[in-house]
C-alpha cells in the first residue's frame, strides 16, 4: 500500500480494518485512525493540513464532514484551537469550513 486512497480503499468496512490490522500486526485503534485521516484526506481543500484538525474535532469521515453543521463545526474548531494553540488567528475560516462542506458532498455524491 503506498497512497491514503489504497488505505481509504483497503479499509472500508471494520472487518477490513480488522483484517488489516492483523496483516500488520498492529493495535486495530491505529488503523481505525489511519483510514479516518486518508479519508478526509481526500478532501482537497482539507488534505494533510487539516485531517487531523477534523479528526481531534471529532469529524471521522468525508460522509459525517458533509452532513455536519458548518457553524456548529467551525464553533468547535475554534474551541479546539483556542485550547491547544491559544491562537484564535489559526482555526480555519467559516468560508473554509463551508468549502470542506461542500467538497465532501461532491465527493460523496460521486461516489453513488
């Protein structure tokens, strides 16, 4: 496997984390949160940057990101920041948080 979409696709129902897991020998906790990561990932206004920011806001996948409230996402993104960094100035922008929003749905619906 050597791209998050392999990972994304290699890991798209639990069994298949499972299996994964086992093949790697490693805690199925750490494969969940890969697969978590490569998928929002895809979103390319959120990529590498951002994933993780999602995740510890407890976003977990492009499907839950879509059907998130975008203020109600961006309120906890801020508070997220202003906890760790103490920086206001570093959350995302509402506009971004819309485009992630908006980049998801586009990429669930092509999908269907």
């Amino acid at each position: 496997m050597t791209t998050t979409a392999a990972l994304v696709k290699q890991g798209k129902t639990p069994a298949d984390r499972l299996i994964l897991a086992n093949q790697l020998q490693i805690h199925l906790q750490h494969v969940n949160k890969w697969v978590a990561l490569a998928d929002l990932a895809r979103i390319p206004s959120v990529g590498t940057q951002y994933c993780g920011l999602l995740l510890h806001a407890g976003i977990a996948s492009v499907a839950q990101l879509a059907a998130t409230s975008i203020h109600r996402l961006h309120q906890q993104l801020l508070r997220l920041v202003v906890a760790t960094m103490q920086r206001r100035d570093l959350c995302p922008s509402v506009e971004q948080v819309q485009q992630w929003s908006q980049e998801a749905k586009r990429i669930l619906s092509s999908e269907l």
